[in-house]
C-alpha cells in the first residue's frame, strides 16, 4: 500500500523504516501538517497517516477523497481531530493505535508530579548558578496523598499501579469501571474527585462532554492549593480558567503535556521567534507550572509500538483480514 506520512519529524522515519521491512508498504514522508491545502501531497496514495496535530476535518477529508484517499491511519491513540460525521458520510476507514505504550505517559504524569512537588527544574537552575540553598524547594511525601485519577483505561490504569507504589490513596472515575484496578482505587464521582484530591491526573478522550471538563466552576470545588495533570488533550482544560486559579492560588501546581492550540507550538522549534499566544506566554510565567511538548509518549518503545501498529494496521485492511485498531470501517458507514 503506498502510504502518506504528515507531521512526520526525523526521529519517526527510522522507526517506520525499519517496521515496514516486515510488510512492504511504500512510505512517503512529509513534514507538513495535514490540512485541506497539504492533502493534494497525498496524490497516488491509498491511505495517508496523521497525527494529533494533523487537520482532519471536513474540508480536508473531501480533499482527500479527491484523490482517492479512503484511509486514514491515526498514529496515535486519540481520534478528536477526526470530524466523524464527515468520515462516515464520505465512507473513510480509520484507523488508530489504542495502546501503543501506556506507561510512557503514565510515566510522564508521574515525571511531572514529581517535577513540581519536589521542584526540580528550580534545584537545578539553582545548582548550576552554585545557589545551594534549600530556600524555597521544599515538597511534600506522596505517601497517604489522595490521587484523583479521571479515565482507568490503559492509561489511566498503569498510572494507579505506579501511584499505588507510592502508597497513595487512590480515587477514580470512568464511566466504565475496570474490575481489575478495585484492588487498588476507589471508584467514586467527579465531584468527590475534585473535593478529595490533592492531585488530580486526566486521562480521558476529548470529545463534546469532557472539552473544559476542568473549568472554573470546578476548579473551585478543589482543594486548595491542588495539583492538576494533564497528559491527555489540551481542552480539557478551559486554560483562561486554569490561569485566572494559578493567580488566586486556588491551584497550586499545573503540569501539562498537552494545550488547546498546540498545533501552532508545538514539535516547532520557537526559539528564535516572538510567540505569539498570549495565553501560553503567560503560562509558562508561573513558577508551579510545568510544560511540556507532547513528549509523554515519546519513548523507544512507544515509537516501536507505534509503528508497528500502524503498518501491521494497514496490512490487515490491504489483505481485508480483521483488524482490532479500525475505529471507522468505510465498507459498513453507507449503511
């Protein structure tokens, strides 16, 4: 299948070279970003590969059906940058990769946890000017914290086995349950999540009941002080309310992976330009606010996983053999 690649960087080519010798597929890369203008790149193509950045809305599935694109293989786990209701209408597959490696981001949560209870980034900085007082570094033990944990799927899940290592007091809420995590955690509401918690850490899809899921009415019914995790989609937070709860100190601690406009940021190097989001600039001037660049599933292994499950993907729908990562079949979407 001749497949093209959008947003690819060169630390993902070597990954899917060396996977696609076990499958034949002709890859062909492009650092652009999929929208509506870029999808005419897809020409001779049979499916294309996106990622969370990557524009998939109407106007750039009606492109790409002009070209005879029919597929889309998501290489990642979210698909909220996928306009369904166009992909059914137009009949395109889609694909994702549901669990490509959900310790690297339940790792990553932990990283920031750590990062800014016991303020690393700070020690550091201070080190390396030879300033080794302990004046403003002190943290506090995870041990008997109680940890709000929202979405228990493969994430969310390995996250409760580390946490629970920690000695942590573990909460959870899913709206499906996993029998397997009631030895560890205490399934309960929202609400008891946001009263209880002395850090919370979001690990659910962004769709149209969780976009500002974190707003300022609920950002009020948290503890003080509370550290907020996210590693999972930037609107989950209403960001204007995260900053005005950072200045009144209502939220003491704020690490994310993930923002609502990260697509004009983020994999971009910015080091030589005037940023122009307001918003994010005045983020990163907090103290007790960590940010990184969608780097929580950025591991070895991930990669490998990632890559794998993406061309393994594409073979099963050329050979029309089952394939478990279909989110959307094109041959049953007329129905």
């Amino acid at each position: 299948m001749k497949v093209a690649f959008f947003s690819i960087r060169d630390y993902d080519k070597p990954f899917f070279e060396k996977a696609n010798e076990g499958y034949g597929h002709t890859l062909r890369f492009f650092e652009q970003s999929l929208n509506p203008e870029t999808a005419k790149l897809s020409q001779g193509c049979e499916a294309v590969c996106a990622f969370v950045q990557d524009d998939l809305s109407r106007k750039t599935l009606q492109a790409l059906k002009k070209h005879k694109i029919s597929t889309v293989a998501l290489r990642c786990s979210g698909f909220n940058q996928v306009d369904l209701q166009a992909a059914k209408e137009l009949q395109f597959t889609i694909l994702t990769v549901p669990k490509y490696s959900p310790h690297a981001v339940a790792e990553h949560a932990v990283a920031l946890m750590l990062s800014l209870n016991r303020k690393i980034p700070k020690a550091w900085s201070h080190t390396k000017e030879g300033n080794f007082s302990l004046s403003g570094l002190m943290g506090f033990d995870m041990f008997k914290k109680t940890a709000g944990i929202i979405g228990t799927g493969y994430i969310g899940s390995c996250l409760a086995e580390i946490l629970h290592g920690f000695g942590c007091e573990i909460l959870a809420y899913d709206p499906k349950p996993n029998p397997s995590l009631k030895r560890l955690i205490t399934y309960t509401s929202l609400r008891e999540i946001w009263k209880k918690s002395d850090i919370i850490s979001l690990h659910c899809p962004l769709n149209e009941q969780t976009k500002h899921l974190i707003s300022a009415k609920v950002l009020l019914e948290m503890k003080p002080g509370v550290m907020l995790i996210n590693t999972s989609r930037g609107a989950l937070l209403d960001t204007h309310a995260v900053i005005e709860a950072l200045k009144q100190k209502q939220l003491g601690y704020l690490g994310i992976d993930v923002y609502e406009e990260e697509e004009n940021l983020f994999s971009k190097d910015l080091s030589s330009e005037i940023i122009q989001d307001d918003t994010f600039s005045r983020l990163l001037t907090f103290p007790n606010v960590i940010v990184t660049s969608h780097q929580a599933y950025f591991t070895k292994e991930a990669l490998q996983s990632i890559s794998q499950q993406t061309l393994a993907g594409l073979s099963s729908l050329e050979k029309k053999e089952p394939c478990e990562n279909v989110l959307w079949d094109g041959s049953s979407l007329s129905s």
